[in-house]
C-alpha cells in the first residue's frame, strides 16, 4: 500500500460517521481530491462533468444522492463532522472529528496534487 493510501485509509476510519437527511444533497457541490482518490472512483465523461458543474454538483451525484458513497473523498468525508464545516441541516455524529484528525486531512489536501470531481 502506498503511503497517501495507507494515509487516506487511516483518516478515512478516523472520521465519525451519521445519517444525512434523506435526499439531500447540501454539501453535494464540485470539490477537489486527491488524484490517489479520484482513481477510485468511476470515470465520468467531459460532458458529465460540465452538466455537473453547470448544476453546482458533484459529477458522483445521482437522484438518490452520492453514487460512490463508500469512495467518497476525504473533504466529502468532513462535510458535518467539524464545526467548519457544519452541515447545513443540523445533521452530526455523536462525536465530532478530532480537531487533530481534521487537521491532518487539511494537511493530506494541500501536500497532494488536488483535481477536480
């Protein structure tokens, strides 16, 4: 396992988990990954990006909500879990993200070469 791999699994068990509300997709916008993570998801077309876009959405979500939810990138992963970035809609698991946790995901983010999902 390389290193960003083995870093991107270890946060990834390290950021808590909760239940979205049904159908909504608030924090569902363009964001930027990991190349090491945007090559574990599925190759959508130039053209389904740019309707993605063009709507302010992630290229992954369909009409029941995130398509690749047990893929989603890190920055996907945060969305609720830190008062930064809080959802919303009030949603939040019953512990939040270590700060120490949170920071080693924006560490993660600004080291490695970042595209567009």
């Amino acid at each position: 396992m390389t290193d960003d791999r083995y870093i991107i699994a270890r946060l990834r068990e390290e950021i808590p988990t909760f239940e979205c509300i049904p159908g909504c997709h608030d924090c569902c916008g363009p964001v930027t990954t990991s190349s090491e993570e945007m090559s574990r998801l599925p190759v959508k077309s130039d053209a389904e990006h740019e309707a993605a876009l063009n709507e302010f959405n992630c290229v992954h979500l369909g009409p029941k909500g995130c398509e690749v939810y047990g893929e989603r990138p890190l920055i996907c992963r945060l969305f609720g879990t830190t008062p930064k970035m809080a959802c919303p809609n009030g949603c939040r698991p019953e512990q939040m993200v270590e700060a120490e946790v949170e920071n080693q995901v924006h560490q993660f983010i600004a080291r490695t070469r970042q595209v567009l999902v």
